[in-house]
C-alpha cells in the first residue's frame, strides 16, 4: 500500500512513524517550490489581518500621532469607561443591535419561504428565471441599490408614494426617509430586497439533498402539500438554517455600515448611527483615535464571543456546527 | 354495492379536493414570486426610462415604465465630462488588475495547500482560516495602509486585496476534489510544482476560477468605501461608485429633493457642456453606467453559482 502522506518524495519511504525531526527537514527542503507558492501569501496574511491587531494599543493610550510609541501616555481602560458613559456611543450600540436583529430575522424568513415556493415550482423555466432575476441585486453596490431605494420612496415621484395615493391609504406623499418610525424598517426590507434571492440558494442546495422516498411515502400516506412541507422539507433544511444562524451570531454588530450610512440625514440620525458610523466619525472626522478604537475593539470582541457562544450552544444541543 | 360507490365518490371527491388545492396553492406561490419579480426589476426599469428621457421633462415626474420624450443626450453629456471619463478609467483598470491579480495569487495558494505531502500546510492552512475571524478594526487598519504608504496611491487599490480568504477556500475545496492521478501522472513525467499548477491543475479548475473572478471583480467594481478612506482627496483616483456617492449624497442632504447635486457634479469637470442636464437624468444615467458591466456579465457566469456556493458551504 502507498502511503498518502508522502507520494510525492518518492526517495522517503519508511513507515510514517519512523520519520525523524531531521528528515522533516530534508523533506521541506525538497519542497522549497510549494513553499515559494505558499509562503509568502501566509506572511502577506499576517501582515494585512494580524499586524493591525498592534494598533489596539491606540485604545489604551492617549494617542498622538506625532509621538513615537514609547512616548506615548498609557491610560487604561479611560477610553472603554468614556464609551459606556457616553448617550452616542449607547445610541449607536442600540441602533447597530436592532437593525441586525431586524435585517437578519426578516432575511431569514423571507429567505426560507421565497425557496420553499421555488422548490414547489414544478416548471423549470419560470424557477430559472425566477431565481436569474432575484439573484441579480445581490451583485449591485451598495450605493447603487441606496440610490434606487431613495427614488422608489421619493415624495416627488416614488412609485410608494403614488401606489398609496392611488389605494387612498394617504392623503399626501410621506417622506419615508426623513422620519424616524420608518428607517428600520426602509434598512430591513432593503437588505431583504437585495439578498433575498442570493440567500435561496444555500436552502435550495439543501433542499435537493433530501430524499424523495419521503415525498413519495407522505403522498401515500395522504399528505397534503403543506404538510410535504412542514414535516419534510422543514426539517430537512434546519442544519442549513442552524449553520446560517451560527454564522450570522458573528455579525450582529455589524449592521452593514454601507446601508445606514448612506441612507441616514441630519434628521434621522439618533436611529441611524451605528458603530462603524461612530468609529468613522471619531476615528475620522474629529481625530479621537483612543475612543474610536476602544469602540472597534469592544465590536469585535462581541462578535467573535457571540460566534463561539452559539457554536456552543448547538453543539450542546447536538446540533450541526461550525467549527 | 352501494357501499362500495359510495367510497369510490367520496375518494374522486378528496381527489378533486386536492386538485383544487393544488391549483389554488400554484395560483399563491405564483402570485408572490411574481410580485417579487416585479418588485426586483421595477426600480431599474424605471432609472433606465428617466435617464432616457429628456432632462428637463423628468423634472414634471410621472416617468413610470417608458421615457416620454426620448433622447440619448443624458448619456452623451455623461461621457463628455472629465470627471465621470477619469473616474470610469479608474474603474475599469483597478477592476482589471486586481481580479487577474488576485485569481493568480488565490489559485497558487490553494493549490500549494491543497498538496497533501506538503509537511507545513496544516500550519500555514490554520493561520489563514482564523485570519478571517481577526478583525483589527477601522483606525489601526488605516494606520497600517498609512504606514505602508498607500494612501492616496493608485496601487491602494489593489495590494492590500491580493489574497481573499473566502475564495482560497473554495478554491482549495475544488482541487482537493479533483482526483490525485493528475498531479501524480506530471510528476513521474518530471513536471515541477509551478508547471503542474499551471498547465495541469489551472485548466481543471476553471469552474472555481469563474466563481472568485466573478467575486473579485465585482468587490472590485461596486467598492467606493476604499476611495473615500484613502484618496478622497486625489481626484484622479476617485472611482465611479464614488462619484455616484458623492453625487447621490449631496442630492439626499438638500432634503432629498432633486437639488442642483448633478449639474454641481458635472460643472466640477473642466469643459462640460451642461445644458439641460438635470439632476434626476444624471444621476440615473451614472446609475445604469454603473450598474450596465455586472448586466452583461452576470449571465455568463450564473451557470457556475450554485456550483461556487455549495462548495463555499462546505465545512472546513
């Protein structure tokens, strides 16, 4: 039997076990190629994600940048305090939560329902174009589909607006955008508007992994289609939608900076500022690059505790994880 | 007899039932699907329609699903400014570069750690994953890029994306697929790793590169937020989704009323010739420019969707 590990060095083959430290050595050297091919990708890894890990010291400091880094005064945890006693940062932590919440809860629904429809569709055409058109917005810029969005709920001439006045359900056009009741819910159904199709096709992938015995076996038995629906393909979904749950946990501070910011104004802002928009500010605009940071850091330890928290929790429920 | 006629009617009965039910559950599904058609492609229907209509026209409003008064001036007064040309070069080239940039880069990354005998993969394979949890933040990710001396440079647009860790992991789910005969075939033939990537592996995987190229490039295209961190202050560098940007939001903080925001932005480049130019048809016109390469790409790489994301979705 050849063995798998080692194959490729044709001149090694003594039993796995038997390999020493030093042959280690003379095998790596024979693979300096792949190491050309590997390593220096890893080390431009390590200098784009783990090197800016060093700047979370700006938290601790009272940073200036024209100082060098022994220079500069280190204050503790001064600047974590700042945040949690400030109304903006608390403002922005609760904006960033809701809008997760909303935006992941209505894309999951929609999601799984939209896909439970195309999977009933039995002419493959109309499920093809179905799914060509709905796909499509995920591929476009955030500015693009905020721009569409403001035309669709202009007070000149959006196409809302002039439904509602047509139905009589308003009497005059309604700045959607410039209240503050709606914005949430202009975020949500945005993101469901742009994602929904795209976030189908993992569930349909699931979808065809099921038996069709099943189906077969529930028609004998005399179930009904929404019954298929609720005892087969339901259930045969849910590690897809566990998994989607687990990986969401790690955004939910998130928000998508994109969307809030470009569709928040000065009226609106008390519900439209999330973190990233108050790092940008901070960090950016007035040049607080200790608080700024504290609140960079403090976001993404969140995420990564609530990803490894609800990866958790699935595993002890005996669920399908992630890691 | 009776009996017997009597379950035969009821079961025709529960038949028709369900056929009935079926039809009117196909009418509900087909309802809704349709509206979420309609719902998808009314807003561009409608951006194509006002940016072919005659500017001061759409001023009236009204434009619904066909341009009134039919004119390809919008697009003609777009192209003839410096500004929009500059920012659609800029667009085009870093879209380029940094999707064949980073297809190479991905593609030879993968297939070095997807080489079992290779003795140090697990190592160099565990710093990339968890890479993707690591998230430093906004300010020390500037610090870096200022350090490096990027900012306000052409290339900060495509070094700091050379490598995507999403895309090397499809990747390398795709070749370890593939069966172990071909690279092990080349090698008895006395190919070296570089030459079995290239000419033996890269054809094989062309499904995996349609799918990070497609990605790429559109990341590449739609990006605007890397424009206004870095160059905001170097015109020449300013890309067409921040141009769009930067437009769409000076028309929304004049309490989003169609205010002078686009013949502004068209009067900033040198020698336009705005003349009945309006807001509203500019900035339509910019949002189908902006939007027209991913339209004509799009259908040519949806074939492989499905393949990318159910392969993307496979646990490490």
């Amino acid at each position: 039997m050849k063995n798998k590990n080692d194959s490729s060095s044709a001149t090694v083959s003594v039993a796995p076990g038997l390999i020493s430290k030093k042959n280690n050595w003379s095998i790596l050297g024979k693979q300096k190629l792949l190491i050309l091919m590997s390593l220096p990708f890893v080390l431009y890894i390590i200098l784009f994600r783990y090197v800016p890990l060093l700047g979370w010291s700006m938290a601790f400091q009272d940073y200036k940048p024209y100082k060098s880094f022994t220079d500069q005064t280190w204050v503790g945890f001064k600047w974590f305090f700042q945040l949690f006693s400030e109304k903006e940062f608390l403002i922005s932590l609760r904006n960033t939560v809701a809008m997760s919440l909303i935006s992941t809860a209505l894309g999951y629904i929609t999601a799984i329902l939209v896909a439970i429809f195309l999977n009933e569709v039995r002419q493959v055409g109309i499920k093809r174009f179905v799914q060509t058109v709905s796909y499509l917005p995920h591929f476009l810029s955030w500015v693009i589909v905020t721009g569409l969005v403001a035309n669709v709920l202009s007070v000149e001439d959006g196409i809302l607006n002039s439904i509602l006045l047509a139905l009589g359900a308003i009497k005059e056009p309604i700045q959607w955008l410039a209240v503050q009741k709606y914005f949430w819910h202009i975020i949500g159904w945005t993101y469901v508007w742009k994602e929904v199709g795209w976030n189908t096709i993992i569930y349909l992938g699931a979808m065809t992994a099921i038996d069709p015995c099943l189906y077969e076996a529930a028609q004998i038995d005399g179930c009904g289609r929404l019954r298929k629906i609720w005892h087969i393909t339901l259930p045969g979904i849910k590690p897809t939608i566990i998994i989607m749950m687990i990986m969401s946990a790690g955004h939910i501070l998130d928000a998508n900076f994109e969307m809030p910011y470009l569709l928040q104004n000065g009226l609106i802002q008390d519900v439209a500022q999330t973190i990233d928009i108050y790092v940008l500010k901070y960090g950016f605009k007035l040049s607080r690059y200790g608080l700024a940071t504290a609140a960079g850091i403090f976001k993404n330890v969140v995420n990564i505790l609530l990803l490894i928290l609800a990866n958790q929790l699935a595993k002890r429920s005996g669920e399908e994880r992630l890691i | 007899m009776i009996e017997v006629e009597n379950k035969y009617q009821s079961y025709a009965a529960a038949k028709r039932r369900t056929r009935i039910g079926n039809s009117i559950f196909d009418l509900i599904i087909y309802i809704i699907l349709g509206f979420l058609v309609v719902a998808t492609i009314y807003p561009f229907w409608n951006t194509i329609a006002i940016s072919l209509n005659d500017g001061l026209d759409s001023l009236k409003g009204g434009i619904t699903l066909w341009p009134r008064k039919f004119t390809w001036r919008n697009y003609q007064d777009l192209f003839q400014t410096t500004r929009i040309r500059d920012a659609g070069v800029i667009s085009v080239s870093r879209t380029i570069l940094q999707t064949v940039l980073s297809v190479f880069c991905t593609t030879m990354l993968a297939y070095a750690l997807s080489r079992k005998e290779f003795i140090i993969r697990k190592p160099l394979t565990t710093i990339l994953v968890i890479s993707m949890y690591v998230n430093a933040g906004l300010i020390p990710g500037y610090m870096l890029i200022k350090n490096l001396g990027l900012v306000g440079k052409y290339s900060v647009y495509i070094i700091p994306a050379l490598v995507d860790i999403f895309n090397f992991i499809l990747v390398r789910t795709y070749i370890k697929g593939l069966p172990d005969s071909f690279v092990e075939s080349a090698r008895i033939d006395g190919a070296n790793e570089f030459t079995i990537y290239a000419n033996i592996i890269m054809p094989l995987i062309i499904p995996s590169i349609a799918m990070i190229a497609l990605f790429t490039a559109v990341g590449a295209w739609n990006s605007w937020f890397d424009t206004y961190l870095y160059a905001s202050d170097k015109p020449k560098l300013h890309s067409l989704q921040y141009v769009l940007m930067s437009i769409l939001q000076q028309s929304q903080n004049q309490n989003m009323s169609a205010a002078d925001a686009g013949s502004m932005a068209l009067a900033a480049g040198a020698g336009s010739t705005v003349g009945k130019a309006t807001p509203i048809a500019i900035r339509s016109a910019i949002t189908i420019v902006a939007t027209l390469p991913i339209l004509v790409v799009y259908p040519l790489v949806q074939k492989y969707f499905v393949v990318g994301m159910t392969i993307g979705g496979v646990k490490e």
